[in-house]
C-alpha cells in the first residue's frame, strides 16, 4: 500500500531550492512542495555556525523516497544534505491527488 510522506531538505539559496523543487517535480518523484526561509543554527567543523537557509517540505509517496534522495544528492550543493523522511497522514482527495500526480506518465 502507498504511504504519504514528507520530505524535510535544507538548501543554501531559495535558488537551489527550487531548481531542486522543478527536478524532482518534472521527474514525477514528487507532487508538490513548499519553499520557506529559516534561521538554522547547527554544529559544523568544531564551531556553531549560525546561516540562514531555504527549507524545503516535499510530498509524496514512500516509494518514491530512495529516488528522490538519490536525485536530491546528485545536486545538492552540501557536502552532507539534509534529507529527512517524514510519515504523513491527509485527507483521502488530496491523497488521491497526491498518487495521481507521482504516477508515470
């Protein structure tokens, strides 16, 4: 059975962003997702670094996570990307939705 998930991903620019947003959407890995602006704080090379970043929430279905990661790492301008799965539950219209605009076409 399909599962709705959230894909939680960190980005340096609201640029990167959404071309990451546009790849995984054209390649039918993802339904639809939100872009929006975050203060992160966060260990890295033995100091607290304090950078503003572009989170990325993506939606779509489990099966589709092991593409979608694999696609997110071949771009992603971080040495270590943040690719977080995420269980999610909806509304069964908006899950229909969601199924019909991940299936190949």
């Amino acid at each position: 059975m399909d599962r709705m998930i959230l894909i939680y991903i960190t980005n340096p620019s609201k640029k990167e962003a959404k071309t990451l947003v546009n790849l995984l959407l054209k390649k039918r890995l993802i339904a639809c997702a939100n872009i929006f602006p975050v203060d992160s704080l966060y260990w890295w090379k033995n100091k607290i670094a304090d950078e503003q970043e572009w989170i990325i929430i993506a939606k779509t279905l489990e099966n589709k996570f092991r593409k979608a990661k694999a696609e997110i790492e071949k771009i992603h301008s971080y040495s270590i990307p943040c690719v977080i799965k995420i269980p999610a539950r909806t509304n069964e219209k908006y899950f229909g939705w969601l199924k019909s605009e991940v299936k190949e076409k």
